[in-house]
C-alpha cells in the first residue's frame, strides 16, 4: 500500500503506469499500463484497507470481525468497548458500525500497539475525506491503559456491547462485565480453543452472569471461475478431462499468487476477453476452489449477561 505521489510510477506484473495518471480519475475506470494490461481503477474498501495497513500485532481478520458485529448485534449510537486496540482493525469496523452519534472505548496497555491503532484510524479518516462528501465519523477514544486496573474508569460508563481481543480476556471479565447492560453481548476473540477453555472456566468458578451462547469458527472457501481457453480446435470436454488432473494446465491460462491477492496473467486468454471482438459464443469455465484459501484465524466465544435469580 502506498500514497499517490504525481512523480512516482506504480510497478506491477503488468506493466508501469505512473500515478499522475491515476490522480484526479474517477473510480470504474480502465487504465493501461506500459505492457498494455488494464487496470480497473476503485477506491479501497475498509476490508482492504486493514488487511493492507502496517500491523504491529496480528490484526483481526474482516471475515471474523463481520460474525463479531453479528454477534454484538451493534446499532447506531450504541456505546461499545474494546480491549486491545491492537492495529486498528476491530476499531475502524465499530467505528463505522456504531455511526456519528455512537461512542467506541478501545483499551490498550502497550504504547507501540496503542500509537499503532491511532495512526491507522487517523489515515483511514483523511483517506474517506477524499473520496465522500460526509467525513468518517470521529469517535473512537483509544486509551494506553491496562484494562483490569480501569474499574474506577468502567463505574461511569454503561457499555451495549463489550468485545475482548486480548491474551487473558479472563482477566479483564470482572472489571468490564458489571458495566456491560443486562442481556448485552461480550464477543471475545482468541487464537486457540485451550485458551477458550480457560476462559469457561474461570467464569464458571468466579459465578460471573455471563452464558456463553456460541462458539464459533468462521472459514471462507475462494473459488476461480474463468473461460478455458481453447487452442487448435480442442473439444470442451478435452479442457474438463484436463482439469481432472492433479497440476492445472500451465499452457491453457496460468496464475501467480503474491501475498493475499489471486493474479491472473490476462495473456493467456485475452483474445477471448478482446474489446474488438464479439463473444456470444458458448465457451467452456474452469470452475475450482482456489489454491489461496481463508483458513481457521480465531474461535469467537459469544458470552451475554443476564440477570441471575434471586437466592
């Protein structure tokens, strides 16, 4: 990720295509570069954005964070707290999710991480001013303090839902949970299920009123649809015995793999994709999962509490 600067020149597998060319352009537009690969011209998606961002700690991931938003059920204006700011990640999506008249605490007890998060926030902001007439709503107040010594902070404050990204969220549950509403949501992500264990545990033994509704782990399968190139007059039902086979066809179409993102090499199949030329003819797909899959990332436990009946 970089900023457009007008004298720099944005390198890729397809060419160069320098960035006065893309300053000022609206988005949805093609571009060429040297080699004359397009380029489709858009404003990145906060989902890109955090993936993108310089991280300090491993960020939480969009495709967690979405169940996570689920699972809190946020609204507009609602208040909601955060422990371990982390890169700014989880803070972006509730900024978004609790709009201009909601409120988000986000906690942090190390300086790297907390100064991290507030870098990503503010770049983010100034960013979404470019392209949109509302500016991004300002409402995250991110605090270097350890969250288990803020008891006298969380006595003022009543939270609609409360989310715990830390190594002992256990430790964090008796401060955070007298402030949390009644029937409100804590989402807490942790990396493995012993640490989930942990967590039950310590609930069950300190008596907290909290239930623990769901444990979940959210997985995403990418898949690769694209027309099959045919060469010197080969059937269709040649191109899908191919594919049968355990290595994909390097001379029928290939693909790179550069971090995150699936590149297509458009040389191989850009006849079929010409503008100069008419495709409504039927073509045979190359229709399969792809070799970059979103695996396992974190357990999301969903805890709510709730009123415990009288003695």
């Amino acid at each position: 990720m970089c900023r457009l600067v007008a004298g720099s020149v944005l390198t890729s597998p397809g060419g160069l295509l320098p960035h006065r060319d893309i300053i000022g352009q609206l988005p949805g537009q093609v571009l060429r570069t040297s080699a004359g690969a397009r380029l489709l011209l858009r404003r990145p998606s906060l989902e890109e954005y955090v993936l993108l961002m310089p991280r300090g700690p491993t960020i939480a991931y969009p495709k967690d964070i979405s169940a996570i938003l689920m699972m809190l059920d946020v609204h507009p204006g609602d208040t909601v707290l955060e422990t371990g700011s982390g890169s700014g990640a989880m803070s972006l999506f509730l900024s978004r999710a609790v709009g201009p008249k909601g409120h988000v605490i986000s906690y942090e007890i190390r300086d790297d991480h907390h100064n991290l998060a507030k870098k990503n926030y503010r770049h983010w902001r100034t960013a979404w001013e470019i392209g949109h007439m509302e500016e991004w709503p300002d409402n995250v107040d991110f605090i270097l303090k350890d969250i288990s010594t803020a008891a006298a902070d969380m006595k003022s404050v009543t939270f609609d839902a409360v989310v715990l990204d830390m190594l002992n969220p256990q430790s964090a549950l008796p401060v955070v949970h007298p402030s949390l509403k009644q029937g409100g949501v804590c989402a807490v992500y942790l990396a493995n299920i012993t640490q989930v264990i942990d967590l039950l545990d310590r609930i069950r033994t300190c008596k907290l009123p909290l239930l623990c509704e769901r444990i979940t782990e959210v997985t995403h399968r990418n898949w690769l649809v694209l027309p099959a190139k045919i060469k010197n007059c080969k059937s269709s039902k040649m191109v899908e015995t191919q594919e049968n086979i355990e290595e994909p066809p390097q001379k029928e179409y290939g693909e790179i793999h550069f971090q995150d993102q699936l590149v297509l090499k458009e040389s191989e199949y850009n006849e079929l994709l010409s503008d100069d030329t008419e495709t409504y003819y039927s073509v045979p797909y190359v229709a399969r999962p792809s070799y970059w899959q979103d695996a396992h990332s974190a357990f999301l436990t969903k805890l709510r509490k709730f009123q415990p009946l009288p003695s």
